[in-house]
C-alpha cells in the first residue's frame, strides 16, 4: 500500500519550540518528516544548525538536515534572541559529541529538489525567518505547484514580540515573508494570537517528565532553561510553546480554530515594518482571502498530542 502519510519539510531556527516542534513531527505516523532546514533566527546560523544537528542525533531522526540562509534576502537581520534561547540558542540541555553530519546540500536547493522530486505534494513547515522559502520560490516557482500548504509559525494580528507591531520570525525577514504570502499557495497562520494560549507552565512541565523516554527528557531540559527566561524576559508564568502549534495542527486540526483572512505584509520600512496586516473583520473585499488565520486553542487536545508524541521515542 502506497505510503499514506503526509510530506513535510521544517524549516527552522532551534530554538527550543523549534526543537519540540522536530519531537512531535519525527515519529508521528501520520507525518514523513522528510528533511530539516536551518534559517538564521533564535540565534546564528552556524548555531542553530548545529542545534539541528544534535536534537536529530540525540532522538535517532535520521534526516537530512541542510543550512540555508544567514541573514535576511534584503535588509540586515535583527540581533539573535539569546535573552530566551541562550547563547548556544539550546540552552539547557547537555548533549553528547556531535557525529551527524549536515547534508551538504544548501537548504533553498534540498526543498526545490525535495518538493520536485516528490510524488505527491509537500508541506512546508517554517518555524523561523521566511528566508530559505522565498529563496526557493524566487529560484523554482514551478515549486509552488506541488506545495500542499504552508503551515508557518509567525506573526499576529494583535501584539508583537520583538516591536509592538510585529512578531520576530516575520520581522525577522519581512521581504521574504512578503514573497510567501503572495506566493498563492494556502498559508496557515500560527501567530502569537494562538501560540500564546500554549503556556507550559511547570505543571506541563511535571506532567511530561513523567513520560520515561529520551524526548520527555529533552523535552523537561528545554522548558526548565525556556520557561525560566520567558519569565524573566516578559514575564510570563509559563513560556508560550509557539512552534509545535504548526504540528499539532497537521496531525490533528481539530484542536486549532482557523479564521479566513487576507493577510498583508508590512514591508515599508516604518514603526510597523514587518506586521501582518490580517483583516479581521474582512474590510477588504476587494483582494480574495490568503490565509488561515489561527485564532483559538484546545489547550488539553495540545498537551495531550505532545504527550503522546513524546512517548513514541526509545525509553530511557
Ligand atoms: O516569535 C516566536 C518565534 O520566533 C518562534 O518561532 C521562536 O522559535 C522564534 O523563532
Ligand atoms: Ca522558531
């Protein structure tokens, strides 16, 4: 029987919501994690790929992983955000000696080969910077039509994080974001407005360090170093777990509302550079509808799948 499951590349910045996005994506059976590509964000490039690099050794994914672009398509990139991730960008966690080695491939030439060479469509995951997407869009569009959707995590249609406007992954590289959400293929929309229901407070926290295997072991080192600088940063009780929202909605997206929206990119270099724009209230009848806005959480369906999905991985 052909293989039913469906195609994804992630692209991201690990990161630690990255890195639990990768835990809920590799052993999921509904999902074939086909390669993993790393974008300048959380921290360099050189260090998120190597975090990349360790979370795949460390929890036997055997992908390929490809680095892509260190800064963004136009402007320069914003500083790293190492007040959260820390200087390695994956602090916390102690991982053995680094032996998996990176696929020499750059990360924009694995998702054009990736997607062209794939019988059925793929789904593109970013969970950090648009960068290495847009690149792959400018340098094949005949991409575009073997690309299912694009389930991104970024942006918000109420407050930013990195200015009162914008979300980091989409200011972060708003150009390419641009590219990408008038590429007219289906994006779907995890913006802070949703990932901000996702708190792991420490009782999700105790709750995971109960699942005796090597992700539920990663998974309570990551949020014991995120949650501490969550709340020292912004203060909040628990860190919002922003990325594996973009994966508990493709095994399950019955627990993500979605809303239709157009979605615009503020690319003009003001106090709101880098914002999505998202009509709400459907104002502009004059442009069709380019996204699936995410708007509401089933909190216990989406700790139940990280549950679920940390247990899949070899007991320790
Ligand atoms: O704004 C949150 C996003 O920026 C998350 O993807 C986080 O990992 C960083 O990339
Ligand atoms: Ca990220």
């Amino acid at each position: 029987m052909s293989d039913q499951r469906r195609k994804i590349i992630i692209d991201c910045d690990p990161g630690h919501d990255d890195a639990v996005a990768i835990m809920l994506a590799a052993r999921n059976p509904k999902l074939e994690l086909l390669g993993i590509t790393t974008v300048r964000g959380n921290q360099t490039l050189e260090k998120v790929t190597r975090n990349a690099l360790n979370i795949c050794q460390y929890l036997n994914i055997d992908v390929p992983v490809c680095k892509g672009l260190g800064e963004g398509i136009v402007r320069m990139s914003p500083p790293v955000e190492e007040r959260v991730h820390g200087d390695s960008g994956l602090d916390g966690p102690v991982f053995a000696p680094l032996t998996k080695e990176l696929d020499p491939r750059h990360a924009v030439d694995f998702i054009v080969e990736t997607v062209m060479a794939s019988d059925t469509p793929v789904t593109l995951v970013p969970t950090g910077p648009l960068s290495n997407i847009a690149m792959a869009i400018k340098k094949e569009p005949k991409i575009l039509e073997k690309i299912e959707e694009i389930v991104l995590m970024g942006g918000a249609y109420q407050h930013g994080n990195v200015t009162p406007a914008a979300e980091f992954n989409i200011y972060a590289d708003a150009e390419a974001a641009y590219v990408v959400f008038t590429c007219g293929r289906p994006v779907v929309m995890m913006g802070l407005d949703l990932t901000r229901q996702a708190l792991c407070y420490p009782e999700v926290v105790e709750r995971m360090s109960k699942v005796k295997t090597t992700a539920g072991k990663l998974f309570v080192d990551l949020m014991h170093f995120f949650c501490m600088t969550q709340k020292r940063v912004f203060g909040w009780a628990g860190g919002p777990l922003h990325d594996p929202t973009t994966i508990a909605y493709l095994i399950d997206p019955s627990c993500i509302e979605t809303k239709e929206m157009y979605t615009e990119i503020d690319i003009t270099g003001g106090p709101s550079h880098g914002r999505t724009n998202c009509d709400y209230f459907n104002l502009r009848t004059d442009v069709p509808k380019n996204s699936k806005v995410a708007v509401k959480l089933d909190v216990d369906k989406f700790w139940d799948i990280v549950e679920d999905n940390l247990k899949l991985y070899d007991a320790i």
